[in-house]
C-alpha cells in the first residue's frame, strides 16, 4: 500500500447517498481499511467510492494499491491521510486575496459564552459563523463552494437565485471576484435595508411581494435562469452546499473541541435549506455516535426569522440524517435571546442566532441536552448589526 496524493487520482463522483454510506464508515472507522485499488498508471480500478469520498471529505491522501488484496494490513487513519491539513489558520493574518482571508481565516471562532440555566460542569460554545467576510454569515462558505464547483458552467454568466440575503451576498461578491453577476430574488418578508445592501454588492434584485418564502421562487428562478442563458447554482438542492460543510465547518469544530479537550454533547443551530446543521449531524454522529444530540431552531407557525423557516416546507439533506429535537422559537423569544447574550456576553447575534440560543435551553431543560460534563455548541449564522429594522419591527409588536 502505498499514500497517493488525491489530486493525482481521477475520481469518479458518486451520487450522494453512496457518498454518505461510505463517507459515515470513513468518519466512524477514524480512517480507512480498505485501498483504492490502482493499475501501473495510477487509474482507478476498483474501490473508487472511496476515492471519491476521502476527496469530497477533504482528505490529503488515498491509500492505493495495485494488488488485489482488498483489505489493508492496518488502517489508515485519519491524520494521516492529511484529513486536518486543510484548515490552517494565517496566525498572522496577512492574505494573499479577499478569498485567502475567508479560507484562512477559518475555523471561524469558537467563543465560550455564559447562558443562565445551565450548569457549571457544561460549557456553551458560540461558534460564530458572522466573522466570515464577504456576507458575514454562514453563506459564504455556500457561496465559495457552489461557485469553485461551478466555474465550468461559464465565467461572465449572470448567477440567478432565491435568496434570504445572505446567500445572494455571498454569491454576489465571491461571483464579482470570479467574473459573474448576479440577480437575486427576495420574498416579502425580507428587510429593506437587505435590499440596499445587494444593490450597492453588485446585484439586481427582484423583491417577490407575492411570495413569504424563498423556497416559493425555486421553481420560478429556475425557468427564468434557462430561459436568460443564467446559472441557477440553487442552494437548496446543490450538494456543495451541504459538503462544504462537512468538509470545513464540521472538520473544524472537531478540531477546536478537540483542542480543548471539550466532549461534544450536543449541537444546536437553526434550519434555512438545512446545508449546515445536516453536515454537523452526519460528521458528528458519524464520528462520535448518537450520544452527541443535534438540535433545530424553526420559526413557530406563521412566523417570520429570516434565514430560517419551517421543517415541513421542504429541505433536502435533513431527510438523510439524525435530527433529536426541533424547537419551535417565536420572533420575540429569538429577539429577546439576542439581547440577553448581548447583556451577559456582550456579543450582538443575529435573529436566528437568537432562535438557535433559545432552542439550545429549551432542549436542555427538556432533558434533550444531557447535564453532563462537555460541550454544547451553538451555531451563530450571522451577526446582529444587519438586522436593526427587523429588531425594530419585533420590539414595536
Ligand atoms: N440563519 C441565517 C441568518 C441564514 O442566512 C441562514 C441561511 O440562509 C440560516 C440561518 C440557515 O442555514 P442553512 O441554509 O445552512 O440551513
């Protein structure tokens, strides 16, 4: 057996289901028993799953073989296949480009923060996702992802998409790097001050008055992307949104935790396509078993927080993994979250930070969440300062 650099292999891309079966026994094995097995030419012969899925987990290196054994004598593990390599931080935070200060920027920083009602053995990690640069949120690792994944469909094309903001930011200033436009539609219930926002980015954009959720325009923004020669990259069904993910959010919140020694017992964050707390799920229960518990936030019926709607409506990779509990949070206790982290912590989150802090201490007084020594992370999306008419419109209630 020898290590081949992944780059150097031609790896077939397998549909994500497959993907997932072998992907779940690679994290739960710490590695890989079986090789990739290769003629003289370095070709793929047999095994190319696995090829395909140590590439898509962002593995350094396959074990190869050209014989016909098909188990390796040890396994490889993790670490050495250079799983870990790919998140290093610039520690003295020079960039190269706007896209180095993303991608080297990452982990994005994990916070202990001090939430009443929980106990001292248990410590409550903010991991916060609104430091990243382009729509300080979440989505620009969406954005990046889909995009790098997508250049082949052709530069200079206008990006069409259904949006909550923080994607069509995302993709609009990563796609003004990479030589797009965009044009983005937005629901009603999206602030205006998002709006001014896209426009100054770059974008055109079409606020949809007839429409309550993104999710409502897919099918719309996909007849007029093909109809104007556009790219629908479609964040609520392209697969690069969740591995983006799996490959960097989870991998580096694994290693942040590790790196204190932290026992993770449970995950919260909020459901918008379910790119994020899916590939959290998946890597996490994978790895260290049903114990860690995965808690969703969901706006309650008829209600709005953007960037996260309702499970029912529809969303893609939740369906494919272990979700524990889904809370329901009202516009006002998501509100009302915010401001009590920003008393205590003197961090600003967004709404659906806020939802995400009150689901976190509805599920541990419910028991979901364990009262044992260990972590309980919270996935911040974004940060508060962008939504000042949203917090004025909920506060005037
Ligand atoms: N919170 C905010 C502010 C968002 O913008 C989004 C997604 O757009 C989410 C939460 C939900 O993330 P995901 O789409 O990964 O479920």
């Amino acid at each position: 057996m020898i290590l081949a650099h992944v780059n150097s292999l031609e790896c077939e891309r397998f549909p994500l289901e497959k993907f997932l079966e072998v992907a779940r026994d690679i994290l739960r094995n710490n590695g890989v028993s079986s090789p990739v097995i290769v003629d003289e030419s370095l070709k793929v012969r047999e095994n190319a799953v696995i090829c395909d899925a140590l590439r898509r987990l962002g593995a350094r290196f396959v074990p190869v073989s050209t014989g016909r054994d098909k188990t390796l004598a040890q396994r490889v593990g993790l670490d050495d296949l250079g799983f870990y390599d790919e998140i290093r931080p610039s520690s003295l935070r020079v960039f190269d480009s706007p896209i180095d200060l993303m991608t080297r920027s990452w982990p994005t920083p994990l916070v202990k923060i001090n939430l009443r009602g929980i106990s001292a053995k248990t410590v409550v990690y903010v991991k916060l996702e609104g430091l990243n640069p382009f729509s300080m949120s979440v989505k620009d690792r969406v954005g990046w992802y889909m995009l790098i994944n997508g250049l082949s469909a052709g530069k200079r094309k206008i990006l069409y998409e259904a949006t909550s903001t923080n994607t069509g930011l995302a993709l609009t200033l990563v796609g003004n790097i990479l030589g797009f436009k965009s044009r983005l539609y937005i629901p009603r219930p999206v602030q205006k001050t998002s709006e001014a926002i896209l426009r100054i980015a770059g974008a055109g954009v079409v606020r949809r008055e007839d429409k309550s959720l993104t999710v409502e325009m897919i099918e719309d923004v996909d007849l007029l992307a093909r109809a104007e020669g556009g790219i629908h990259l479609n964040q609520f069904e392209n697969d690069f949104n969740f591995e983006v993910h799996l490959r960097y959010t989870a991998k580096e919140l694994d290693l942040q935790l590790k790196s204190v020694g932290a026992r993770p017992l449970a995950i919260v964050g909020g459901l918008g396509t379910s790119g994020h707390l899916s590939a959290l799920s998946f890597y996490f229960k994978s790895k260290y078993g049903d114990d860690v518990k995965v808690v969703g936030a969901q706006p309650a019926p008829n209600t709005s927080i953007q960037g996260i709607r309702r499970v029912e409506s529809g969303m893609k990779w939740v369906k494919y993994v272990a979700v524990d509990r889904i809370i329901d949070v009202e516009p006002s206790q998501a509100v009302e979250a915010v401001r009590r982290v920003a008393e205590t912590n003197g961090l600003l989150l967004g709404p659906s930070s806020g939802a995400v802090i009150y689901a976190l201490q509805r599920a541990y007084e419910e028991g979901i969440i364990p009262d044992e020594r260990g972590a309980i992370v919270a996935i911040s999306p974004d940060m508060g300062v962008k939504y000042g008419e949203y917090f004025l419109n909920v506060m005037n209630k």
